[in-house]
C-alpha cells in the first residue's frame, strides 16, 4: 500500500477503495451446492430436491433413507487442494512437542489451473489507474507469495447472461453476504418480516414491485480481512456462507432487467471487497461433474465387484479414505507423467489384509482414475448405509 508521499496513492485508493468491485475467483470446473438442496444422507442413490423450487418436496428419497440438507460451500476439482501435516523441528532434528500442524494449498500443475472472476468499474478511473487495470498480466496472491502464489492475469469484456422477467427470484451467494438490519446490526433470519423489510430497504427500488415474503436457506460464519490502508485487521462480521440461499417472492412479475441490475449489484455490506456476490437461478440445482459421478442406484457390474470384496475386509473404513487420497493425487498428475505411486502399499494397514484383499487392492489401483473413484465413493456409501442400519437396530433395541 502506498503511503501518503507516494504519487500512486491516489490511483490505489481508486482501485480498492472506491469504485471497484471484485468479485470471487471461482476454478473451472467447481461447482457451488446451494443449502438448498436436500440428498440421500448415506449416499445411496442419486435422489437430489432443491426446496427453493420444489416446496414441499420429499421426506425421503427412492431408497427410504432420510435426506439430509446440503451444508453449501464449493466442491472443487478432485486434485486441486492438497492438504499436508507436519512437524516442526527442533535444531537436533527431532519433533518439537506440540508443533503439528497442516497447510493446505492448490496443487501446481504443468498446464496451471484455471480461475474465473469478474472486476466491475462503477465509477470513473484516474487514467493511469484505468491503464493499469486493463495491462496488469501477472500477480502473486494467497500466502507465501515469495515462493508460491504466481498466477498470470487474463483480462476480458464480459457479456452478461440475459435474464426473463420473474416473479420468485432464487438467489444463491457465491461468496460470503454481510447482511445487517437498519441498526447495523447482524440480520435475524429466523424472522421472515425482519428480512422481508431488510431487503425492501436495500434493493426494493430494484425490482419496482413490493416484496411480499422471503425464505432463507442459510449457514452462517465469521469472516474478517485486512485493511491495507491503514494496516490494521479489519473487524469481524458475521456473514451468510457461500451457498445460503434467498427465494424472493414478489407481488408480481419483474422485469429480467431488474433481476440482472441485483445480480450485478449484489447485496449486503462490503461488496467492493467480493463480498455479497450472487448468482440468480432459474431452475433447481442438479449435481454436475464430480457431483454427478457419485454413487447411483445403478451401478456398473465392475464397481460392486470391487465394493463387495472390499466390504469383507476389516479395514474397509481405512481403505476408503486411501483411495481417495490416490484418487486426488492422480488428478493432479499432468497428461504424460508417470503415475504416482500409491503410498497405500507401504503402509502396515495393507501388508496386515489378507492376500484375497491385498490382491484386489494392487488390481484396482492400476485401473483408471474414473474407476477408482467410483469404488471409492460406492464403498464409502455402503459403509455410511451399514453404520445407520446398525445404528437403528441398536435403537430398536434399546426401545
């Protein structure tokens, strides 16, 4: 941050502090789950109701397990965070007591990964500060920037997406909402007028039609930052997490233009920092991607092969998490290199399984990426189905 000598102060303060609007940087091919949307809880099949379009909607899904609602949040590539334990050291090279820790990044890879965002100028730029906008090709972002963090910046004219005239608007945050009642104080959201006159207050001259209700489908957190400027930490503030969900109901139809200026705008406080950014949906959320390759009630013959030999085995539990594991370090691995080991196979845990087992296992784990992943996700739905089914009988017994 330039201080006050400096010439570039003032082109700082109008990039960050006046006019600007940032919005969240999302990598391609996350998916944001709104909270929303109910699934089956032990992942048995593929039952998906998203509440703000479906009211009412299931008490259960086609399997009979219960469905469980969605904690929100972004489902990221397989591959893309990598998560690290270790020690620290003392001088004579053995474990400082108490000095665990765990660091997680975004993996590296040859061909980089990929990030979308949005920078939205609602005021007029000082030229030089305008120029620098539009030529900036490289930054360093995240912690550690002296050894980590190079990203290189691609800039480009957005062409928003057009919207139709509505009378219920489904908003879903894709980044934290900070959102206050007119004392500034946090919200109360178990109170529907509370909201309902919030957000009259806020944006009801955007839509130019009266809200009559609002529902909430929200997790909230604790988020803070740091300001620049000044080089103080900023307060914290309870926001709404990334995935909350409000359905807006109006008294009638508003224009697709309206709905457009509110998701341009956002809503709550803080959004030149990114906060408050929101996506409008049109039609209920159905899983993609990772999402959609998870556990169905139709299973290819070769997966439940793998499942049911796995299961017998004692370390099922452990087996689920290690191949999930590989399965992320595959999908890291760029087009061509060779294929990482699979740490598993050093570990005491598998040289104690059975040879059937251990056989299996060395099988599976030369198989393809999409393979594993499905015998990993299966075998972990099956185990989640196992543990509620004994669950139940204990409370049946206990009655």
């Amino acid at each position: 941050m330039p201080d006050g000598a400096n010439a570039h102060r003032g082109e700082f303060i109008a990039l960050f502090e006046n006019g600007v609007t940032y919005g969240p940087l999302m990598a391609e091919g996350s998916t944001i789950t709104p909270v929303s949307v109910r699934q089956c809880k032990y992942g048995a099949c593929g039952t998906v109701v998203d509440a703000a379009f479906e009211v009412g909607g299931l008490a259960e899904c086609g399997c009979g397990m219960p469905l469980e609602s969605s904690k929100g949040g972004v489902s990221l590539p397989i591959g893309l965070r990598r998560q690290r334990t270790q020690v620290h050291m003392n001088v004579d090279d053995t474990a400082a007591d108490g000095d665990l820790f765990t660091r997680r990044t975004l993996s590296s890879s040859k061909g980089g990964h990929i990030f979308r965002g949005s920078v939205r100028v609602d005021a007029v730029l000082p030229v030089s500060a305008a120029a620098w906008l539009q030529s900036v090709t490289a930054l360093r972002v995240g912690g550690r920037r002296s050894t980590g963090g190079e990203v290189q910046v691609t800039l480009s004219d957005g062409v928003p997406e057009l919207l139709g005239p509505s009378q219920h608007v489904v908003l879903v945050f894709a980044s934290p909402a900070i959102l206050t009642d007119a004392s500034g104080l946090p919200l109360d959201l178990t109170s529907p007028d509370a909201v309902r006159d919030a957000l009259t207050d806020e944006i009801g001259d955007v839509f130019g039609v009266p809200i009559t209700k609002v529902t909430t489908w929200t997790r909230d957190e604790l988020v803070g930052g740091w300001h620049a400027a000044s080089g103080l930490p900023k307060p914290m503030e309870r926001a709404l997490a990334v995935g909350s969900v409000l359905r807006i109901d109006l008294a009638e139809p508003t224009s697709g233009e309206a709905i457009g200026a509110l998701r341009d705008r956002g809503l709550g406080l803080r959004r030149g920092e990114g906060f408050g950014h929101v996506v409008v949906r049109a039609i209920a959320w159905a899983p993609t991607t990772v999402e959609a390759e998870a556990p169905s009630t139709a299973v290819p013959d070769e997966v439940m092969a793998y499942v049911r030999d796995l299961l017998g085995s004692p370390a099922a539990n452990w087996l689920a998490v290690e191949l999930r594991d590989l399965v992320e370090a595959l999908a890291a691995t760029p087009p061509g290199a060779e294929r990482p080991a699979a740490v598993l196979l050093d570990r005491r845990t598998y040289r104690e399984l059975s040879g059937s087992i251990r056989e299996r296992v060395r099988d599976l784990i030369e198989k393809d990426t999409r393979l594993i992943y499905a015998v990993q996700a299966r075998l972990r739905a099956e185990l989640r189905l196992q543990d509620a089914v004994a669950k139940d009988a204990l409370a049946k017994d206990a009655r």
